[in-house]
C-alpha cells in the first residue's frame, strides 16, 4: 500500500486543529477527509474508505469512543488514534482498550501529527489487524483516575495499562520506591474484566519468611504449632480476582521456586494439605531493584523473572517528570481537603517554583506526604515559600554566599520560571541572564569607581567586551558628556 492509496479521516470539532492538520499533511500524498462531528464523519463513511481515523474524544452528539466502537464493529481493520485535550488516564486506557493506534493529548506539535501518520502508513503497509474491541463502560460508570500526570512517560504508562489490561498475562512493574508502583497495578485490575473481583496486595518485603509461605498459599489445621483452624491464603483468597506481590526481589529462593510451580502449573496446595485448588487469580509483580542483576548475583530465579516478566511496566521517577508535580499537587491538595475537611488550600507559584525544582528521593508518596504535612501545618489557606520544609527551599544551612544568592534567585524568578515551564519553551535563560547583569556590572563599575580597566578584571572579561555591555545596558559614569543621570 503506497502512501498515495492511504486515506485519512480527522474527526474533531475543532476548526482550527483541521486546518493545522490539513495544512500539515496537505503536501504529503495522503487522501485526506474532515468531519466535524460524529453524525458527519459516519456520512463520510458510508461513500468513502478510510484506511486511518484520527479521532477527538470530546465531540457532539456520540463521542469519540462511541464512534471508534461502532465503525470497529464495521471495518476491524481501521486504523484508530485517539486525540483529546483531556490527558486523563482513564481516556488513555480505554483508547488502548479499544485497539488505539496511539494517543495524542493536545497541543500537540506539528512533528507528533506527521511521524504519528507516517508509522499508521507504515503499519497499514504491514497490513497490520485490529481486532473488534470488547464494549466499553459508559461515561456515567468511568472512575477516578488512579494515576496522575500529563507528561509523555506517564501517557506511556497509560498506554501499556490498556493494552495489557484485558488480559491473564503476568505483569512485573519495575521503579523506585514511592513513585506508585501499586497504583498501576490497580489500574491494570481496575480496567481488567476481574475488576469486580478482589485485589489482594502482599508486601514481601515486610512479611518474615516462615509467616510468607502461609499467607501465600494458606494452611491446614494442624499444618504447624499454633495452626488451630484452617486459614485461606492470599492467592486462593483472590477468587478470580488479582494478587499483586509487591517487592517480589525480595522473597527467598525456596519460595520463588514453589511459586515458580504454582505460576506454571496453576494451582496450589494449603500447608499442610492434599487438596489441589485451581489459581484463579491473575498474579502482578512489583521490584524496586534490578532483577535481572539479582539473577546474576543468584538472589532471583532467572525462569521466575521471565515468567513474571512477561510483560514490564517501567514507572519513572518523579525528578524525570517535573511537569506532572503541579497536577500531583492539586490532586492531594483535593484529597486533603476531604480528609482534614474545611476549604481546599492553594499555593503560591513561588512555592510551586520551588517544589518543581526539588529531585523528590521518596518520589509520588514523599510529595504527597509533605504537602498534607503543609495543610495542617499552615495557617491559612495559601502555601507558600516560607511554608516549605527546609529540606526541599534548600535554607537549612547555607553553607555560603553562593547558596544563599542562589536561593534568592530562584525565590525572586519563581514565578516566571514555572510560567515559562508551562509553556513548554522560552528564552528563560537569556531573559533572566540580562536581568542579573546589568546590576552586577553596575556595582563592579561602582565599587572600582568605573574603573573599565580594573572592574574587568574582576568581572573576568576584556575591556573591549565590556565596553559592549556597558552600552547595551546603558551604564554610563555618572556626570559623563553621553548622560547625566547617575545611572547613565
């Protein structure tokens, strides 16, 4: 299939994004077809064939979803990808869920629109098949989202939740202590068909080896001393449901091997019993660590890590993803509210500033912690800089005059910095550059009383280059013939 025989579908009601996306891909040889709503791009289907949709969520009349559904039922070969400018988890598991190509979030850039069509091309070349999604809930029975964040690895996580949602494979997610390893795993049952069953967690980290295997697996009356009645373990207790182990590096290797058999042959044995139960529970895997260098250090089973490997989620840290602190922020901020009651607080943009440029080593849960700290803590209703924990403004101690002016630079430009975060690009450093030099120069110049020749030798420039500043700047000696002022 050349590029010339691909025929193109964007449905949103927004003009302006057809134009720029007409405008985009007008020279690039596909066929290309608008809709404005969903009643319209149905019309467009019925007289035309089209090989890939790009579609918006939030529409009139049926959305986006609706209509992805019913022309899948259709045409299962079409070629989806979903774009919205509501980045929620939810909208991006239920695109993938329903055979999305990909999933944009606007604004998107030009760049993203045309390597998004080039690999659809590429795919539609490779005659790729989508299969006819299972219904999807109605918008009344969506839930709360259980991961938080707009950035691209997070939209990345989304991505996989839905793709491996919908089915009994095992899942190991792999990341940093605190940056939500067990939320994802909730998504993943949350958007399954077991969502409606138990979602059992053990930490295997903080269960003692001999009480483990017991809770595992269960145990007979009589099976050891103080076993005075049979007890369900966790793994029968699931039910059809999910059981996700979490820091499953650190279970002993005799252990790993009984669970290895019950992962292959599925089903188990109570302590102590004889009786055989069929695992019905879909088993997800969490690690903080390198397994594949605790399989080379002989403190992991290399056949478990593949079994448990079959499909890896990796969850960044939260220094990777500054941008999504300000929707973590609010997020807790809301739940806070709910929890100590009274009215939502807010923060400040300086604080905000400071809280985006802080490296966070306890990730998600360290933030979430600190800022329901700063609720009960702060007596009003607005956090703001001098609210903030020392640890993250960085002023427990300033070791020296480099420090304490570097605080106050960031305390000062806050505002502007998270402006220009937000927006995505910017000039910030040379904007900011030229705000600090022109007073620098002039109190270098001041304190040689403008003496070029020693004040740049100070500064660490040349004269000449010096010169240049000074009259971009503006500075001129007070009572000099280019200006009276004694800023001049």
């Amino acid at each position: 299939m050349t590029q010339e025989q691909i025929q193109v579908l964007v449905l949103d009601d927004e003009s302006s994004i057809r134009w720029v996306i007409e405008k985009t891909l007008s020279g690039s040889g596909y066929g290309l077809h608008f809709a404005g709503d969903a009643e319209e791009a149905t019309r467009l289907l019925t007289r035309q064939h089209v090989d890939f949709a790009l579609v918006d969520i939030n529409l009139p009349g049926d959305d986006g979803f609706t209509f992805i559904q019913k022309q899948k039922e259709l045409n299962p070969d079409l070629l989806v990808a979903v774009i919205t400018g509501v980045g929620t988890m939810n909208n991006a598991v239920t695109a993938m869920k329903l055979g999305a190509f990909d999933y944009l979030t606007k604004p998107f850039d030009i760049d993203e629109i045309e390597a998004l069509v080039e690999r659809a091309a590429q795919a539609l070349q490779a005659s790729r098949k989508q299969h006819t999604p299972k219904p999807i809930p109605s918008k009344g029975e969506d839930q709360p989202d259980l991961i938080i964040g707009k950035s691209r690895v997070i939209r990345e996580i989304y991505k996989s939740v839905g793709r491996v949602a919908d089915t009994d494979i095992n899942v190991l997610i792999q990341g940093e202590s605190g940056t939500g390893k067990e939320l994802v795993a909730r998504a993943i049952h949350q958007h399954s068909p077991r969502a409606g069953r138990p979602f059992i967690a053990l930490n295997c980290a903080a269960i003692p080896r001999e009480l483990l295997e017991s809770e595992l697996f269960g145990y007979e009356k009589g099976a050891f001393t103080g076993a005075t009645e049979r007890r369900i373990g966790r793994m029968e207790a699931a039910r059809g449901g999910t059981v996700f182990l979490d820091e499953i590096g650190d279970m002993p290797l005799d252990l790993q091997a009984k669970l290895l058999r019950v992962l292959q042959e599925r089903e188990l044995q109570r302590l102590g019993g004889l009786e055989t139960i069929r695992l019905e529970a879909r088993i997800l895997a969490a690690t903080n660590q390198s397994l594949l260098d605790r399989v080379e250090s002989g403190g992991f089973r290399a056949d478990l890590y593949y079994r448990l490997g079959a499909f890896i989620v990796d969850v960044v840290p939260l220094r990777e993803r500054p941008e999504d602190i300000p929707l973590l922020v609010a997020h807790f901020l809301r739940q806070g509210a709910e929890h100590f009651g009274g009215t939502e607080h807010s923060i400040s943009s300086e604080a905000m500033a400071i809280l985006m440029a802080y490296s966070w080593p306890g990730n998600v849960r360290e933030l979430e912690n600190v800022v329901k700290s700063l609720m009960i803590m702060t007596r009003t209703n607005l956090i703001d800089v001098p609210d903030l924990p020392r640890n993250i403004t960085g002023k427990a101690e300033p070791s020296d005059n480099k420090e304490r002016f570097e605080q106050s630079v960031l305390h000062h430009w806050g505002v502007e910095i998270q402006r220009v975060c937000n927006k995505g690009e910017g000039d910030l450093l040379r904007s900011i550059s030229a705000h600090l030099e022109r007073p620098l120069l002039k109190q270098v110049l001041q304190l040689t009383r403008w003496n070029q020749v020693r004040a740049s030798a100070i500064l660490g420039i040349n004269r000449n280059t010096l010169r240049t500043k000074m009259e971009a700047l503006g500075l001129r000696k007070p009572g000099s013939r280019n200006g009276n002022h004694p800023d001049s």
